[in-house]
C-alpha cells in the first residue's frame, strides 16, 4: 500500500527532481540565543523572563521582530494558561504564522529545538524563536512547587502516596547504585565539579566551591540524594532562535536529532532493554552520521548528580560505573577531554523549569562561537546535548556542528 510519502530526497508527486534535491540539503542553523541570569529575580513573571530572554536572541541573531514567524513556547508552572504561546506572541509584540506551546517536562526545551529544526527544514517557517521562562522561586511558594512537579506520578498509585521528584529520583538511585557500585560520594563529584563550572559564569545561581564531604555533610532530602544533589529552584529565561539560513557569521548547525519517550511513571519505567537515552542518542546518531568519538563538548541535563551520572553512561560517553571516576579525573572539566556543563548545569547555574534546560544549549552556543569568556573551552566545533522529562521518561539528543 502506497503510504504516499515519498523517501528522504525522491520528488514528491509536485515537484521536480531538483526541487526534491533543494529540499533534501535544507538545514536549520542556531543563530541566536539569550538567556537571563538565575536565581531570585524580585518582580519577574513568566512573561517578562522569557521577553528578556527572547531580546537578547533577536539581538544576537541580528534579526528584528519582523522576521520571527514561528514560535515553540515551554510550558510555565507559576502561568498555567492554555494558550501560554500566543499569550506570549501578543505580549511580545509578534504574530507568527506557526506558534503552538510544547510540554514535556525537562525535555521541553530540547524538544523545542528539535521541533524548530524539523519545521524549518519543512518548509513551514524560516526564523523560529524558542523560548521558556518562568519565576518559580519568587513566584510560587515551596509547597505548591513540589505539589505541581510530584503530578509527574501516577495519580493513583503513586501521588496519593507522597512522593515528591526528589523521592523518585531517589528510587532510581537507589537501584543504580546498587546494580553498578555507584557510591553517594560518586554522585557528590557531579555537584563538585557543577559547581566549579558555575564559579565562572556571572549569571549563575551559585558560584562558592564546594567539596565532596559538603555535600555528603548537606541535608538528607531524599536516601541517598542530599540537598547540594539536588538541583536548586530559580527564577530564569532562555531562548533561541533555529533559522533556515545563517543570519549572522556564527554557523552553528543543527547536524541531526532523535528522541524517545519509554515511560511515563517510574513503576512502569522498564526493567530491561535501552534505556530512553540509549535509544534518543542511537536516532540521533543514525539522523546526523556523527560518531561519538568526533564529540568535543558535551551538555547533558542534570537534574540530580544521579540523572547526570546515568546519562552520562547512557550516552556512551563513560563506561558502566564509571563516569564518576572520570570526573574526578578532570575528564568533564573545561579544560578536560570532553568539556560538559561549563555554565554549571541545572545543579549550580540553576533550574527554572523549560529555560533551565535550554541554558545547556545557550552555553552550547557561546562556546561553539568562542564567546564562553574566562569559561571558552579549547575546542567546540561539535556537540552533543541531550535533554531528560519526567523520572527518565522522555530523552531529545541533538549535535550540533561548527561550519564554515
């Protein structure tokens, strides 16, 4: 039975064979990004963080509003409005001809990208503004955080039960520790070396050291996860914009993307077989012909030491039980074979929802184009990011490529 799509660069049933080629080589660029400090912002919302952070990528693309016509929006904790993207497209002064709001818990920003990508590569949009933001921290007291985030469970066999993100974050490492050897003091380097990262970007939440044996001395929040485990709440907003056609000298090219969703509730996450990570990184590999071994920079989302550990080693950039080790060795710092969260991740440049994550791909960004300052690492030039949603749930992996 004819499916009636044709293959990847055939001539659909309208077009000429060279139009089918045209279409084939067509690529989307990052040409813009932006991105607010994070922390405590007094006076911020929703809107007013993704506005600031969308200016700063308009500014950066050297494009005006003008040539915006499409808009991926995250969702917002402290702004649950239905149409949360053409709210923002008003308010920012925009009428884009795609515009439609994306959830998919930390993954959101990574998929957006991915979805900009896709859509620019269709044909349906030339210059697509990304954005997320939100005030969690000022705007949303502690309890109705953890209750919004905790819906993530299943709503009858496990909310009634009581457990917040932190608690189902630490059953899987709990299992994981015990599968692989992994130690507490293991999953306190990842917080270590955030931190040092985020020592070195102004706009970081945190920027004091910390050691191994203060965050093994932090409070419990969550056996075997400690308070400097976790990632903080903040206030924040990132965007980026995924164009057709570079717009300024920066070419930075989206080289190909892949995702997978295994589950949604961690009582019914998989017990065998590739992880979400296993099976997003194999697409996204499959979509862009980059071998891992070509990587220079990695941004990988870090939730918790745990997440950043498991995927780490998900994603083929260290062994079983190991990742932990190379950290200690330098492996993931700035000036180490494989550069990873030079801005200090969601553990210690901060986390406000969709933007926290997209901040992965800001830095991404500034250090492929040499604009990373005291952070800039030797080389750059291709990147793999990946994003997670949920307990492990959803996984987007994307490369990104310097070109000349």
């Amino acid at each position: 039975m004819d499916s009636g799509f044709a293959p990847r660069g055939a001539p659909r049933n309208d077009e000429s064979e060279d139009d089918a080629k045209r279409r084939t080589f067509i690529m989307s660029y990052i040409t813009g990004v932006g991105l607010t400090p994070f922390g405590k912002i007094d006076g911020s919302t929703t809107l007013s963080l993704m506005r600031d952070a969308a200016e700063q990528a308009l500014a950066d693309a050297e494009l005006t509003r003008s040539d915006i016509d499409g808009l991926l929006c995250g969702y917002s904790t402290t702004m649950p409005h239905i149409m949360l993207a053409t709210v923002f497209a008003e308010h920012f002064g925009i009428r884009p001809a795609y515009c439609h709001a994306v959830q998919v818990g930390g993954a959101t920003g990574m998929a957006m990208a991915m979805l900009a990508h896709q859509l620019v590569e269709s044909g349906a949009a030339k210059n697509i503004l990304v954005v997320g933001g939100e005030n969690r921290l000022s705007g949303q007291s502690r309890d109705a955080s953890v209750q919004a985030l905790a819906q993530v469970g299943h709503p009858v066999y496990e909310v009634p039960l009581g457990p917040t993100i932190p608690a189902y974050y630490g059953l899987v490492a709990s299992r994981y520790m015990h599968q692989h050897g992994v130690s507490e003091e293991d999953l306190a380097a990842f917080a270590v070396l955030m931190r040092a990262h985020a020592a070195l970007h102004p706009g970081a939440q945190f920027h004091e050291p910390i050691s191994i044996a203060e965050v093994m001395a932090s409070k419990p929040i969550a056996t075997p996860l400690k308070l400097l485990d976790c990632c903080p709440v903040s206030d924040g907003g990132a965007a980026l914009i995924v164009s057709r056609e570079p717009t300024t000298t920066h070419r930075i090219k989206v080289r190909g993307c892949g995702q997978a969703h295994t589950h949604q509730h961690v009582t019914a996450m998989p017990a065998d077989g590739p992880s979400g990570a296993e099976q997003s990184i194999a697409r996204a590999k499959a979509a862009s012909g980059v071998a891992l071994g070509d990587i220079r920079y990695a941004a990988v989302y870090d939730s918790f030491t745990i997440t950043l550990l498991m995927l780490l080693e998900d994603l083929g950039l260290a062994p079983r039980g190991e990742a932990a080790a190379r950290a200690r060795d330098g492996y993931f710092s700035r000036d180490g074979a494989m550069p990873l969260n030079t801005h200090g991740g969601l553990l210690s440049y901060g986390h406000c929802g969709v933007g926290g994550a997209m901040a992965h791909l800001v830095e991404t960004h500034l250090q492929m184009t040499g604009r990373a300052d005291d952070r800039q690492v030797r080389d750059a030039s291709l990147a793999l990011l990946h994003g997670d949603g949920g307990v492990l749930s959803s996984h987007v992996s994307m490369f990104l490529e310097r070109v000349r």
